[in-house]
C-alpha cells in the first residue's frame, strides 16, 4: 500500500537494490558488514583496550600509555649509553663480549617492556571501565583512571604513598591528557 508524500518502509535486506546490483551482491554486502560490525564491538571493548596497551599500542590517542614495544625502545636506547668498557672483559674475546652485552641488553628490555606493559594494561583498562560505566569521554576519566592506578600501583608501600602515587599519576594522566585534547591552531 503506497501512501502518497511518505517514504515506503521495507525489512532489513528486503530494501529495493540499486542498478546494477544484485541479490548475490547485496548478501556478500551484508555479510561483510557483520564481520565489520564483529570487529568494532571486539576493539570497543574494554578487554581489547587492555590487551592492546599492554602489548605495544595505543589503545586511544587521548591517553597514549605506552606498552611492551615503547618501554623495551627505551631500554635500549637507555642501555646504549649504561655499559662499561667492553674492553674490560679481557679473558672474553670480541664476539664472547658482544654476545654478554647483547644478552643483558635484552634481558633489560624485556624487563622495561615487561613493567611498561603492565602500568598500561592498567591504565587502560581502568579507563575503559570507568569509561563505559560513566558513558562519557572527558577528563574525569584518565584523571580518576590515573588516581586508582597510581593508588594501586603504590599499594605495599603504605597508605600515604597510595595517596601520593595516585595524586601524581592522577596529574600526569591530566597533564597528558590536555596536551593530546588541545587545540591545535589553523595553518593557513
């Protein structure tokens, strides 16, 4: 029944197809869109956030914690510049000595990596709880975020070094926060 000045309602997948376009087409379409659709809820959640931070991503730009990858650079950049002089390991001969220095440097690594993955596994899954359960995306979040994880994170040293832990990751998490949230200015 066509009633005049509205637009016809059809089911889902029963929509008229366009030129050109046929039911084979229209079913590879649908199907592909529920995979799309799969993988948003999959990233959206807070378990992939965690996952994704604590292994070497970002899970997004506004609270950049940095995991495994970045935290294992740093190490080695950091180590780089930590090591005596090789040519003090004089019963070793040269590949002997850069096998020792390679193989502490990768233990070090992985141990910052290590530590830099769990601080933003976290963080970020902190975040997304608060996040998802506050159903908003402001600066309350990475700042409360900051506080429980910092708090947690102090947890053995006593309750005025949870305090404290929590105020200053709380104040880094804002301080990141606002420089990634900023504007930035028009070029021109």
């Amino acid at each position: 029944m066509n009633i005049p000045l509205v637009a016809p309602v059809f089911p889902a997948g029963k929509e008229p197809l366009p030129p050109g376009i046929t039911e084979e087409e229209r079913q590879n379409f649908l199907q592909a869109k529920k995979y799309q659709d799969w993988m948003t809820m999959g990233m959206e959640s807070c378990v992939a956030k965690t996952v994704i931070a604590g292994g070497g991503g970002v899970h997004r730009p506004s609270s950049v914690w940095i995991g495994f990858v970045i935290g294992a650079f740093f190490s080695l950049m950091s180590s780089s510049f930590a090591y005596e002089d090789p040519m003090l390991r004089q019963n070793l001969n040269t590949q002997q000595k850069a096998r020792a220095i390679f193989k502490e440097m990768g233990q070090g690594m992985y141990r910052s990596g290590k530590g830099f993955g769990k601080v933003g596994a976290l963080f970020a899954g902190i975040e997304c709880v608060i996040e998802s359960y506050r159903a908003r995306n402001d600066m309350v979040n990475p700042v409360a975020a900051g506080f429980v994880a910092g708090g947690l994170l102090a947890r053995n040293s006593g309750p005025k070094a949870v305090v404290g832990g929590g105020l200053a990751f709380a104040a880094f998490s804002a301080a990141i926060d606002l420089f990634l949230r900023r504007e930035t200015a028009d070029e021109d």
